[in-house]
C-alpha cells in the first residue's frame, strides 16, 4: 500500500502518485479557533481495497480540538477528468486498484485550545491492515477573530433556499426533484435552513443573502384597492431571526429586484400577492419604490437591523439608469443604508461613481480598472470583489471545479494583496442550472456548486472548494492581524505569495509556508 501526506493545498487526483519527497507525516499550522486540514492519501497498486474506518488519538493535552474525516469523491465531465472536489460522509469507500483515494481530516481548533505542537496519531482501517500517519497540529497563541465580531472581510454568496422548495401543494420544480423532497416552511425544511446556517458559519459567510420578495408574497403581501402596498414581514422576520440564531452574520444582503443586466422592469406585487413584472418609469413604479425601500427601511429600523443592511440594486447592470434609479430611491427612503453592486464591465462601474457605496467588480474588471477602485477607496467607499463564470481563462483565479481548488483560497490572500475587504460569488447552490453545475456538458464546471445536495441526511455536503476558501479567509484575517503590527511584514508575505488576480504563485507549498510564517510573526508580538 502506498500511503501519505499532503497538505490542504494540494491537488491530489485518482492519477497522483506518491511523490519522492511524500511521507506519513504532516504538520498542520493553526491559530485558535480556526479550521486546518490535511490530506491522507491511498494507493494498492496491485489490488483493490476497502477503507472501514478512520480512527484518531487526540493527546490528553490537546485540548478544546475537534476533529472529523471526509472522503473525496470525483466529478466527471465530457473531458473524462476526473476532478476531485466533493467531501462526503462514509463508513466504507470501495477503491480500485491502481487509484488514489484522498481522506480529508479536519480540525477545529477551539479558542481556549492549548499552544503547542502535538502529534496526533491517525490511523486508516481498511480491509488489507491499518495504516498510520501522524498529523502534528502546531497551535500558536493567536486567536483568530470570528467571522460576525472583530473579523475584517465581508464573504456573501447568492444563495438559493426557496425556489427549489414549492409551498405545500405546489407543484414540484423538476430542478428541485432529485435532491430534497420537503416544501417551503415545512419543519424538514427549517431543519435543512439550520443545516445552511451552520454551514454557512463554517464557511465563514458572515453577508445573509435574502430573497426577500418570496418571503413578502410567502407571508400575504399584496397591492391594495387603494394603489398601496400591504407588506408582512412575518416570514422574513423568522427567516432573518432563524439564520442568525444558528449562523454567524453581520451583514444583511437584500437581493435586487430590479431586473439583471439589461433589465428596465421591477418586481412588484398584486393584488393576490404574486410576484409580477412592472416598468420602471412609470407611476406605479414610483409608487411600489416608495412602499417597498421605504418598507425595508422602517422595519429594519424597527428590529434594530438597520446598521446590518445591504441593498443590492440590479445585478451586473449594463446601462447606469435604472441602477441609479434605485439608487434615488435608496437615497430617498434608506438613508445612510449602504447600496453596493456586482458589476462586470468597467465602463459601468466608472458611471455609478458617487452613487455606489460598495463596488463590486468582477475579478478582471478589478484588473483592468485597478486605479479606478483605488481612487473610490481613498475617496472612502468600500471595494469587494466577485466571481461569476467569468474570467475563464485558466491563468484567472477562479472557482471551478476543473481549476486547483487552492485557487479559491488564492483569491483571499489576492484580496489582502490589493486591499479588497470583501468577496462574493454568485453560486452558492443553483443546483438545478445545467450550464454551471455538474451536467457533463456543463461550461462553467461547478460554479453554482460550492455546497452539495445531501438529500439523505437533510444537509449539505461541502466541496473541496470550500474549504480552501475557509483556509484563503483565514489567512486574510491573519494577514490582517499582522499588518497592525508590521504591515511591510504583511506586505512582503502577501506579494510572494500573489500579486493579482493573474499573477500568483502556482507551488502548492507555497501558501502553506507563508501562513506559517504569518502565525510565527503574530506569536513573536503577542508573546
């Protein structure tokens, strides 16, 4: 049996070899209360195997860590490649001969573990004999601030968690049929929102993407005779109030309502409480503005929300008017509620200058107009940046599945490097989308996939993907940390490490040794 070690930012595939350099042990680098993992990888290049378990030795004085263990499993498209991506669950994983199969351990380091480094012995039962390795955790005396407090970047992803669930008695969705068969607001249904709250938080997405035109019409909103608007917040009040029980956010994302890109109409309501289509412009639509952003605003104001708000106008508009419509009409009736935008082309992003409070371009579009942002920076609005699809080049950062998953984690310390405080990526779960899912003639490999469908046990599964975006968010914080006692320090890390979007170091070993040079800086002046 061939068996070793590799790290969290390895790409490790069913064709990967054990390397001359690969052993059983590996040392894992970790602040307090952060997530570290590493790789365990198997090949029988003579017969086929069994795996039965995975079993640890937690040493007495490692304490407040906890640990779990995924298997990989491949994602195939009309390539033939396999990619590995998808982190599943398994008592048992069957492997043929001549493939590597690669378990994932994962830890959680708590806030009140124990610096040190200790050897963790963890041993992989299969079918031909156990096999061990010895993952050392090295824990330093740094704490890494959480995610919904002190933590300085913003992660938001549009998330969909109601157009795949009908209402009781609604017909069925076909996107919606081979993955989860309970409706809207059933209590199988709060139950699967509370698995996305908590993976949400262990993900470390602290911007609560809400749809809330559905959860308005869900509740009983609806036109009057009169020409106004009745708007129940009931739904949205116990949507909100759920996903921050179980989470960990600061930040509230209102979804547009404005149609995307070219879009001139504005979603509204009737008179039985549908969603329909209006045309901005017109009176009524100057009416529903007034009673929609004004609504928002004295409720969120209400529940104390207020200071937790982000309106997002129309997403990736293409022409400034209807976009700076809004914007009015945010001016208007939300004062002081920050509007930000995913925009993807520059010319557009230069058009909404003064108005937009949050820019959020797309990550070429950053690149092309770097001094652009830089200057709206100084001039104090706030630069996020976002992935959508494009660009799909492979010498872009991106979060495909055909891509390395380090680049998902690449792109946060890209953030660090050129001062952006926070990241979007549109999809979350748009499972049912066969142009960016798992659909073998899929373009955009993976793109609306960074969770998984786990229908069996009402959850989510997660990606390779998304771990090593944890891993990216991680980093930035302690990148972060460090820059307020050494920001040259920070700097000159960073820029080994990436220097944009395009330009960044393709050695897997090299983010793992800059984040424990960043923890080892952070140890010497907190000490």
């Amino acid at each position: 049996m061939h068996f070793w070690c590799k790290h969290s930012a390895a790409e490790v595939r069913s064709n990967t070899h054990k390397g001359e350099k690969d052993g059983s042990a590996l040392t894992l680098h970790a602040a307090r209360d952060m997530r570290v993992a590493g790789q365990v990888c198997l090949r029988h290049v003579e017969k086929p195997f069994t795996i039965t378990g995975v079993s640890l030795d937690m040493p007495a004085a490692c304490t407040d860590v906890t640990w779990t263990y995924r298997h990989v499993e491949n994602v195939i498209y009309n390539d033939g490649v396999p990619y590995p991506d998808r982190l599943v669950i398994k008592d048992t994983v069957a492997v043929k001969m001549n493939v590597t199969h690669v378990i994932w351990v994962l830890f959680d380091v708590g806030e009140r573990a124990v610096p040190g480094c200790f050897d963790i012995p963890v041993t992989v039962h299969t079918d031909l004999g156990d096999f061990q390795a010895t993952l050392t955790l090295q824990i330093f005396a740094v704490t890494l601030p959480g995610p919904a407090d002190e933590g300085a970047f913003g992660h938001e992803y549009f998330m969909n968690t109601l157009d795949y669930f009908p209402k009781e008695g609604a017909m069925k969705r076909k996107p919606c049929e081979p993955f989860y068969e309970c409706n809207r607001y059933s209590p199988a249904w709060w139950e699967l929102m509370t698995a996305f709250a908590r993976t949400l938080k262990y993900l470390r997405v602290n911007s609560l993407y809400i749809a809330v035109m559905t959860l308005l019409s869900d509740s009983g909103s609806k036109k009057l005779p009169d020409g106004g608007w009745h708007l129940d917040f009931t739904l949205l009040d116990k949507y909100v109030e759920h996903f921050f029980k179980h989470g960990a956010f600061k930040y509230i994302a209102i979804c547009a309502i404005i149609g995307a890109v070219n879009g001139k109409t504005i979603q509204s309501l009737n008179e039985q409480g549908g969603i329909e289509w209006i045309e901005i412009g017109t009176s009524e639509a100057e009416a529903w503005a007034e009673a929609f952003y004004g609504g928002i605003y004295r409720h969120f104001e209400e529940k104390g929300w207020l200071d937790l708000l982000l309106m997002r106008l129309q997403d990736e508009p293409h022409s400034k008017d209807y976009w700076l419509w809004a914007r009015e009409k945010c001016r208007r009736y939300m004062p002081g509620v920050i509007c930000g935008e995913p925009i993807d082309t520059h010319a557009v992003g230069r058009e909404l200058a003064g108005a937009c409070d949050q820019y959020i371009p797309r990550l070429e579009v950053y690149h092309a107009g770097m001094d652009f942002y830089n200057e709206r920076r100084e001039m104090g609005d706030e630069i996020w940046c976002y992935s959508c699809c494009f660009p799909q080049e492979p010498w872009w950062l991106n979060k495909f599945i055909d891509l390395p998953h380090r680049y998902s984690r690449l792109i946060k310390w890209g953030c660090f490097s050129q001062g952006i405080t926070g990241f979007l990526h549109w999809g979350f779960n748009h499972w049912g989308i066969s142009l960016y899912g798992l659909h073998p003639d899929a373009r955009f490999k993976g793109d609306g996939f960074i969770v998984y469908p786990d229908a069996e046990r009402n959850d989510l599964g997660l990606s390779a993907r998304a771990i090593a975006t944890v891993d990216g968010i991680q980093e930035y914080e302690l990148l972060k940390m460090l820059s307020r006692y050494d920001p040259e320090a920070a700097k000159a890390i960073s820029q080994r490490v990436i220097r944009s979007f395009r330009d960044f170091d393709m050695n897997e070993d090299t983010v793992n040794d800059a984040r424990r040079e960043v923890l080892e800086g952070l140890a010497a002046y907190m000490a």
